[in-house]
C-alpha cells in the first residue's frame, strides 16, 4: 500500500507543467502493470485526495485501474460510484486527459454501462456530452465517444440531446468502425425526431462509405435507409457510383424483404402495401422496425395525394378519399390539412362545398429571412470547399497514398482498392 500512497504524493506534487505530467505520465504507467493493479480495490478511498481538476492525470489511472476489476464495480455499483465518475468526466481537465486517451474512454464505457446498469441512461447523457468535448481536437473531429453518448440519448428518448453532436461538421474519421455508428445511431436521433431528410443523410454516409466487405452496421443501416427513403421520397434510390462495389453487389441480398417492400410500395395500392407488412410483420419486428414500417405504411396517402396535385387543379373531397382508398371525406380533409400545416403540398380547402385547389409554390425567394438563408447556405459551402480542397492538399502529398497510385499506374486503376475499412467489425 505505501507504494500506492508514495505515487498519490506525486500525482499531488507533479501535475502543473507540462514537464512535470510528463514525468509523471512515466510514473503511472510504470505503477499501472503492478502497483495500481494489485491494489485496485483500495484506490476508490484514495480519490478523494486528488481532485478531479488538478490532478486529472493521476486521478484517470486510479480510478481506471478501480473499474478495471469487475469485483470493484459488482461489490459499489450503484449511484455512489456513476456520480464519482460522472463528476471526474465533467470536471478533469482536458489537457491532461488527452494524454491517456484510452484509459479515458475505458472510464467513460464504464459510466454508459453504470447508467444502463441502474436503468438510468439519462444521468450519463451529461458527463458523456462533456468527455465528448474533451477529447476532441477540435469539433470536426469524431471519436468513439460520439456513439456511446448517441446511444444514451436514444436509450433516454433525449433525442434533440444528441443534436449537440450531430450538428457538427465531422471531416476527421480515427477508425471505420466509429463512423459507421455515428451514421448509424445519429439517423435513428433523427428518425426519432421526425427529421426524415437528415436522418436520410447520415443514413446513405453508412450505406455508402468504403468498405472491403459488408458489417451489419451497414445492414441494419440499409434496412432503415430503404424505410426512411419511402417516408420522404416516396422511392429509394440506386445506388451512386462513389457507393463501393460491395454494397452494391450485396446489401440487398441481406435485405430482400425491405426491397420487395418498395417494390410493393411503388405499386401505390394502400391495401396491398398493408397486406404485405401484416403477412411480414414478424420479421420487420425481429429488426426493431415495425414502427417505421408503419409510418411507411401511412405515408401511403400523403405520396398518393401528392401524385393528385401533378394531375389536378381541384378535386373533392370525396374524389381525393376514393383516389387514395380513404374511408371518409373528413379523413382526406384530416390528410390535406397536416400535408398543407406541413409545406407538403400548397392548397386550399373550400369548406362550404369540399372542394380542394392546388397551387404553385408560392415562395418567390426574395424575403429577408430567404436571403439570409440563401447566404448562409453559400457561406457554409465556400467553408467546406476550402476544407475539402485542404484534405485534397495532403492526400495528394502522402507517402503512402503516392506509393499506392504508383503501383496502379502498372496495372491500371480499380476504385475498390481503397476501401481500407476493415473486413469485420463483430
């Protein structure tokens, strides 16, 4: 135990300057094989020592090594031991943290699975939200603290909670696996919002992005993809040349009922689509995807009346409910309204005779609010051109990367040799 006590006083005495972390990062590693190891259990009481702010470093080795020996967190789990944590990832310091970058992210899988643990997933969306932004270089950066602290969020239906990371403009990716999820989870925040076309994005980056073989992040990403796209388009489109030849080849093969669901779909019968979910409803519940198999159902009649404003100027009421296999005029008034309060479709409902007009869109792009939109829009594109013609930059002057084009050059060029994701991820 002296030996444990000896290093509390040098983590004490050692975490100002950069030189003296250094020194210190040396001693913890030296005592984490040994030292911290042997004497788990009895660091919890030593933390009180240290604080959280000032000796961040040292703090971070202790109470890794604790929660490091399942025996420790079944013999104090409970709120004692996530409050502890929660507190050190809210209050440590980020410079000091970075410099054991895996042992950080160590503590912070074991406040996600504390919180989930103690059915409480919402008491970790805080100190993840917090450890998130200490361990970024900078906000474009993605970790993978980002799909931890997504899947709280969607374990506390906190959805909007996970928009604090999804708003970001992600242009630095460590590992494949971390975008996948990212894309993953934060289409479901999305989803869970309503916000279809955002959700569509991140949904068609993890359907899209280079991958040597196909990873069931991938699959379940497509399965929601294909759903998502019927909700806000109506279709689901091919797949883009930039996708990689493997998904192209195969994702629909590991998802054949969502495809013979479009195809169903595109048919636009409402009681055929409807047959085909209840004789299938076993499955898409298997996937977790009943809820959106239904939305897609309903928004059977939203594309439907949708497809009457291309043909017709008016229409009742009652056509609009025989055209779309409603039951009643009040039902396809219901409809028109949401679609109208919505911006779906530009219409107006004569009530005195149940007469429907359709218009043009009748936005002419010239209000302020438009401008400054339109402004907006363009400036955050010239900040991503400039981006991307940086990264083009540097890839253009790797090693590696000037190694690889030569070796094509001797036997001509194949988009597939760069997929560089791993071949599993499970």
């Amino acid at each position: 135990m002296e030996s444990v006590e000896t290093l509390v006083a040098h983590i004490q005495a050692l975490s100002g300057s950069p030189e003296d972390l250094a020194q210190l990062h040396g001693l913890l590693k030296q005592a984490d094989g040994d030292a911290l190891r042997a004497h788990s259990a009895a660091l919890l009481p030593l933390l009180p020592q240290l604080h959280p702010a000032a000796h961040s470093l040292g703090y971070l080795f202790l109470l890794d090594a604790f929660l490091s020996a399942p025996a420790n967190l079944k013999a104090h789990a409970g709120g004692d031991l996530l409050a502890t944590v929660a507190n050190f990832l809210v209050s440590c310091s980020a410079e000091q943290i970075r410099l054991s970058p895996d042992k950080f992210l160590n503590v912070c899988k074991v406040l996600k699975s504390e919180a989930m643990q103690l059915n409480a997933p919402i008491r970790g969306i805080a100190p993840l939200r917090a450890a998130v932004r200490k361990v970024q270089p900078s906000s474009e950066h993605l970790t993978p603290l980002h799909a931890e602290y997504l899947t709280l969020c969607l374990l506390a239906k906190q959805y909007k909670a996970g928009l604090s990371v999804l708003e970001d403009d992600i242009f630095e990716v460590d590992q494949p696996k971390d975008l996948f999820l990212y894309c993953y989870y934060g289409g479901m925040i999305y989803i869970g919002l309503k916000k279809f076309r955002k959700a569509l994005e991140l949904l068609h980056n993890a359907v899209t992005a280079p991958m040597a073989s196909l990873n069931a992040i991938t699959i379940e990403a497509y399965k929601k993809y294909v759903l998502v796209s019927l909700i806000q388009n109506g279709q689901v489109p091919s797949f883009p040349k930039y996708a990689s030849s493997t998904a192209q080849r195969n994702l629909k093969n590991h998802a054949q009922i969502y495809v013979d669901l479009s195809t169903c779909y595109g048919n636009g019968s409402y009681s055929e689509l409807e047959t085909f979910i209840q004789s299938n409803t076993e499955k898409f519940e298997t996937d977790n995807n009943l809820g959106l198999v239904k939305q897609v159902l309903s928004s059977m009649y939203k594309r439907n009346i949708q497809r009457l404003t291309q043909t017709y100027l008016t229409l009742s009421l009652e056509d609009i409910a025989s055209s779309v296999q409603l039951n009643t005029p009040k039902e396809a008034e219901m409809h028109v309204l949401r679609m109208i309060e919505d911006g779906e479709i530009h219409a107006t409902i004569n009530q005195k005779d149940g007469m429907v007009s359709f218009h043009e869109d009748p936005e002419q792009y010239k209000s302020s609010e438009m401008v400054e939109h339109i402004d907006s829009s363009i400036q955050r594109l010239m900040a991503l051109s400039k981006k991307l013609t940086s990264i083009d930059e540097n890839i253009s002057c790797d090693h590696a990367f000037l190694m690889k084009s030569g070796r094509e050059r001797g036997r001509g060029f194949d988009y597939d040799d760069f997929d560089s994701v791993p071949h599993k991820y499970f």
